[in-house]
C-alpha cells in the first residue's frame, strides 16, 4: 500500500513537470536575459492550512535569503542592463523544502509535491532558457543561508570537505573551485570571504554545507551549478545596503569571465504609450535605453545617429566593453535621477520641447541634456581617418561631449569631494588653478598663464567645473588632439594631447588617472562590443 502511493505520487509528479512546470501559486519566477539562474528555495514565509506540516528534517527558514535573491537580481541588472532569472518558493520550510528529494521535501502532502514539482520545472525552464543566451552554457547559483560560527560564504560544489583538503594537483576541476578566476577568487575581490577561494582552499574541519538537492539535480550539459550559504552578517536587513552590491561585485565579473553577458540591445524602440516613458510620447517617436539611461528622438532624426549616440553613451560607461558598467555608483545615481538624453534634428527644434520641461520634471525626469543630429557626427573628428589611418581634420563629434556631460554627473554626484561641481571639490581646486584664480563668473580678462578660459557667460561656476571635467577628461583620452584642433579650441583650452595636460595641468591629470574612481580610459569611437 505504501508502495502503491509512493509510486502514485511518483507519476503525479511526473505528470504535473511535463504538463505545468511552473503552474504553482507558491513558485515565484522572474524571466532573465542572461545566462544565470537565481534560486531561493526557504526563504518563503507563507503557510497555508491546506498543506500538511512536516516533522523531520530541518523545518526553519533561512531568513533574509528571498531579500537577497531580488536585491542581487536588482544590482546585476544595474551592473549589465540585463536581468537574471528567477526562481524562489513562498512557502515556509515548515511546508515544503525543494531542496530534498520528493518524499522528504513533501512528507506524503499533495499540495507540497505539486508545488516541488512546479519549482524544480521552473528551474529546468530557467536553465534551458538561460543556456540558450549562453551559447549552451549557463550558470545556476542556489542562495541558502548557514548559522555556523565562521562569518564566510560557504561555496558548494557538490564536492565534499574531505575532498577539498587534497592538495590542488589532486583536485579535480581546481581551477573552477578555488583557481584565480573561481567564484571564491571573485568573492575575495569584492572583500567578501569565502570557502573554498585561493585563501581558504578548503573548511579545514569546520563545518560547511557542500551543496543540496538542487545543485546535484540541475547541472550538467553544459549547466553549472553552485550553493551559496551566506552568513548572517549578509543576510540581516540593515546590511543589505551594503552586502547586496559586493555580492553583484563577486557574481557578476564571474559570470562575464566564465559564461559571458549578452550585449545590451542598442537598437531603436517605439516609445511606448503607457508606464513612465509615456510622458515622452507627444514629442518622441523612439528611444534607445542605455543601462537605464534613456536616450529620446524626435521624429526628424537620422536613425544612425540616434544609434551613434547610442553606442557612445555605452562605451562611456562600460569603458572595458566586457558588458559590466565600470562604476555602478555611477549609473545608480544616473538612474535614480532620471537621466536623459533628448535628440531633436536640429537645435531649432530644440525650442518646441522647452515647453515640456516642468512635466518632464514633475514626472521624474529630473536630469537631463540635449543632443543635436546636425552636431553627432559619427565620421567627424576624432573619428576620421585619412588613408595612412591617421586622424585628419574635421568637424568635433559633439556626442562624445554632450553624452559625457550627461554621464559626467554621476562621478560629480557619487564622488562629490573629488570630482564635485562645487568649490572645495578637489575637481574645483584645479580648475581654479587652470583659470589663474576662483572666478565664480566669467571675469572679463583671464590671467595671461591660465590655460583653461572658458568664455560663455551664462556659465555659472558649477558650468565651469562640468566643462572643465570634459575638456580635461577628452584630453587625456586623446580626443582633442587631431590636426586644427588646437587653433579651434585655443580660446578656451590650451592642452590638446595627454603629454601636453600633464606638463600643462598635473593635478587634473593626476586626479583622472586614479584607478579608484573608475573613469573612462579609453575615448568612444561609437562601435560598442565592435557594435
């Protein structure tokens, strides 16, 4: 009899994975476009009197690993413009635990096993789809949480502790479990700790979670799958603030090193009608979303240099171009500020939008910049090259400066003592050198030695300093240095080539090549990820 209902379970199963595989209101699931899967499978709170308990095993839930699950889905979104998939049950441990077997997740309840089954389909459904983004690899990271005494993310391979005390020559697959680009590798670079990472190869006898149910059943062709057990010290709410992002910092370098990240798409949408863009719709046709900054086009404008803009505005923030945001402070305060980018055709055409600002800025719209077609020029100077492939004159790509302008404050907002549009930032301090004394507005005469001499007297001091930031910026990458440059810009800037800013300028030279604050290294040419 008991054998029978086993079996008979067994095939309900069975039945309910191939017909509805993720058919269950207690099974949360999120659609992804990267090749990664999120799991949390006890962080649900939910228990409904039409389930039965269970009494064995382990009936408490790892508190704070559902909040986890959203927040890094959230922060990699940040980070490469693209969502991981999701997978997470409601139910409390008490109810169901997906992390077991069938007859231990459930303990004979209906309902229970149903809802395995919709949770373990959904992550087969997840994984097939991810792999398909991933050229047939994908990654699924199972989120649980330890309460043991070391304050370290257990890293489950699925490989015992015993097995991981052999000495690296002995380990199979080495390199992925603890090698210099394993995920522990990465953990120790965003200062998180973690077991087993090239520091702590292995538990040395204290206790440590190998991995579960879920990541020995989904893996294989293919999938690779990891559990995180994340201590307390990551888990607890008031530092999530905190432990949410370093974790984005350790998964995502790791998931572009071992499965890569599908290029954003840089192609032009139709605004559309209903949610936040729609406040657009009676000036724009299209929209380009770059990172969560939105780049808008009246219908005048060329098509390809809306997606000039494009390329350029990514190429400003993902300046590596390995499609991870160089410095997500920077595209958080972006974001959260509601950065745009306007494009009408022409500059004339720029004062039939004038009338919108106060709804765009009552709607959330509150930061943003204009960008004409008539100035984005995608084969003028720098860009253009003569036969010989070297850089002939022409007229100045105005993208490359009005884009930066808009990305700009970010580093102004996010780092305000260094690179703050204020005075007292350290930014400020050496603009007031470059203009030979602190003018809060246009003097009439500069000091004959000062090399910046910004003219345009609407330029109030914080204009100044978003322009100095961009002529000293441009510069240093090369971008102003192209035959007849230096006779155009020479009323306002004197320094057209790196050499020339460090003899002419060292503080800002020396302030924009401090690697902490992850600045551009490289000018645009409009061509993202060879786009």
């Amino acid at each position: 009899m008991g054998r029978a209902a086993a079996l008979g379970l067994a095939g309900l199963i069975l039945l309910s994975l191939l017909l509805f595989p993720q058919d269950s209101p207690w099974v949360e699931t999120r659609q992804g476009t990267l090749p990664l899967v999120l799991s949390a499978p006890h962080g649900g709170g939910e228990k409904p009197a039409s389930m039965k308990d269970r009494t064995r095993g382990i009936l408490k839930r790892d508190s704070g690993t559902r909040e986890v699950l959203f927040g890094l889905a959230e922060a990699i979104e940040l980070r490469t413009g693209r969502r991981p998939f999701l997978v997470a049950s409601n139910l409390h441990r008490v109810k169901l635990d997906p992390n077991r077997d069938v007859e231990e997740a459930a303990q004979g309840d209906r309902e229970a096993a149903l809802a395995w089954a919709a949770y373990h389909g959904a992550l087969e459904e997840a994984g097939r789809a991810a792999k398909a983004l991933g050229g047939g690899r994908a990654l699924i990271l199972d989120i649980h949480g330890h309460g043991h005494e070391e304050n370290w993310t257990e890293l489950g391979h699925a490989v015992s502790a015993e097995i991981l005390a052999k000495p690296d020559e002995e380990l199979e697959d080495v390199g992925w479990i603890r090698g210099p680009t394993s995920l522990g590798a990465f953990f120790e670079h965003a200062d998180l700790r973690a077991v087993p990472s090239p520091s702590i190869p292995h538990p040395d006898g204290k206790p440590y979670f190998t991995g579960g149910y879920i990541t020995r059943r989904h893996r294989g062709d293919g999938l690779r799958s990891i559990q995180l057990e994340l201590p307390s010290s990551l888990r607890k709410t008031e530092n999530l603030p905190w432990s949410v992002p370093a974790l984005a910092d350790a998964v995502t370098p790791f998931l572009a090193e071992h499965f890569g990240i599908p290029p954003i798409s840089l192609h032009p949408s139709p605004l559309p009608e209903e949610g936040p863009l729609a406040v657009f719709s009676n000036s724009f046709d299209r929209h380009v979303e770059v990172f969560g900054v939105q780049i808008l086009a009246t219908p005048g404008l060329d098509h390809g240099k809306l997606v000039h803009a494009a390329h350029v505005l990514a190429e400003w923030l993902d300046n590596d171009e390995n499609g991870i945001v160089d410095e997500p402070v920077v595209v958080e305060i972006l974001r959260e500020g509601g950065a745009f980018l306007v494009m009408p055709a022409r500059e004339r055409d720029m004062r039939r939008l004038e009338r919108h600002f106060e709804t765009w800025d009552e709607s959330g719209w509150r930061m943003g910049l204009d960008l004409y077609g008539d100035e984005t020029l995608p084969e003028g100077a720098p860009h253009a090259r003569g036969e010989d492939g070297k850089r002939v004159p022409g007229r100045f790509d105005a993208s490359l400066e009005e884009v930066l302008h808009l990305v700009s404050h970010g580093w102004e907002r996010g780092f305000s003592d260094t690179f703050g549009f204020e005075r007292g930032s350290k930014l400020c301090d050496a603009m007031d050198l470059a203009r030979g004394g602190r003018f809060d507005r246009i003097p009439r005469r500069y000091p004959k030695d000062a090399w910046y001499t910004y003219d345009d007297r609407t330029c109030d001091y914080e204009c100044q300093a978003a322009e100095y930031f961009y002529w000293a910026l441009t510069t240093l990458l090369g971008g102003q240095d192209f035959p007849g440059r230096a006779e155009d810009i020479g009323h306002e800037w004197r320094p057209t080539t790196a050499e020339a800013l460090l003899e002419t300028d060292p503080a800002v030279y020396e302030l924009l090549s401090d690697l902490e604050f992850a600045l551009p290294r490289i000018l645009p040419d409009g061509h993202y990820r060879d786009g």
